[in-house]
C-alpha cells in the first residue's frame, strides 16, 4: 500500500502521512530535529499523532501477508480494500472508529449482498482482530478495540441478509465396499 511516507526507527515504522504532503514533509522534519536532540529516545511525534485506519490497515497486511494462510489473506484484503478503505480513507483516526463505524461496514457488506450472512459475520470479526493487532502493536486504545468487541453477530434470517442452503454431505465413494472379507 505504497502511498504512505514513513521511516524506520530502532526497527519500529514510524507513519508520517500521505507520501509528497506537506504533512508529511512536516513531520520528517519534526522527526529529524527530535533525533538530532536525543538519539536515543524513540520519537513522540510517532506516538502523539493519530493513526488513521488506513495507515493501521496498511500495517496490518504488511504482517499478515507474512504470517497468515494466503486464502485468509485474501479476505483480509477484501475487507480493508473493499470497505474500511472506502468508507473510512486516509484521515479517519483509528480511535475514532466506533462501534457505529463498524456497523456501518456490517451495512455496506449487505447491500452490496455479494456475501452471505455468516462471511459478512466472518469480515467482521476480522475487521475487529485487524483493529486488535493494533492494540497489540501500540496504533489502537485497547479501548476502541474492547467497545468494537461488542458488536454482534447477525442472526439467521436478519433483513437484507442471505445464507446458503444446508449442503448435503456426499458419500464417500470408499463405503460402497465392504470391510469384511468372506471366505
């Protein structure tokens, strides 16, 4: 996800806005003026910002295209890329994603009625994880995090929402033989 400026200090990202903003150009140099005076310390202007959801997004599939299964990773993207990138874009700070924010992507997810109730369950749950990981890497309040937790599930049968039909399982082509030998 290219579009963000950010730099590497003692091994952690530091986001610094939209590549070529004058934000951004703006907080390189904050950035430089704090490291010139101590070194050692790890620069608040990292911390003091707000990250926005696209930058935690941004983060999060950096991780996950190393660490999860591909097919997992597909759905992730779709999630970030197919809503919290559209409805929320560049400027939305991750503290401010509540749990109407949420549901307004629950929302979007059924109108666009490409999945069924359980996958639109399913996005959310992830939608959630992406914002704990960001808890667990110092992005996100444990707060904000906690209070999307509390959103649920879409039950069976809720308006604009579909499930597929029970599959029936298939016999295993095997158990037309029979185990026992007679002699």
């Amino acid at each position: 996800m290219g579009k963000y400026a950010l730099v590497y200090h003692q091994g952690r990202k530091i986001y610094l806005g939209l590549y070529g903003s004058s934000e951004s150009k703006a907080a390189y140099t904050r950035l430089l003026a704090e490291l010139q005076k101590n070194p050692t310390v790890i620069p608040l202007s990292g911390e003091n910002r707000k990250v926005t959801v696209s930058e935690l997004a941004a983060e999060f599939l950096d991780y996950a295209k190393v660490s999860i299964n591909s097919t997992d990773y597909m759905h992730y993207q779709t999630v970030v890329l197919d809503f919290l990138e559209k409805l929320y874009g560049d400027n939305f700070p991750v503290d401010d994603f509540k749990p109407r924010c949420l549901k307004l992507v629950r929302d979007k997810m059924i109108t666009d009625r490409r999945f069924c109730r359980h996958t639109i369950n399913k996005y959310v749950r992830f939608t959630v994880s992406i914002f704990a990981f960001g808890v667990e890497h110092d992005l996100v309040l444990e707060t904000t995090w906690r209070a999307l937790k509390v959103v649920k599930s879409l039950p069976k049968g809720y308006p604009g929402t579909f499930d597929h039909e029970e599959r029936e399982s298939v016999p295993d082509p095997a158990s037309r033989f029979s185990c026992s030998h007679r002699r």
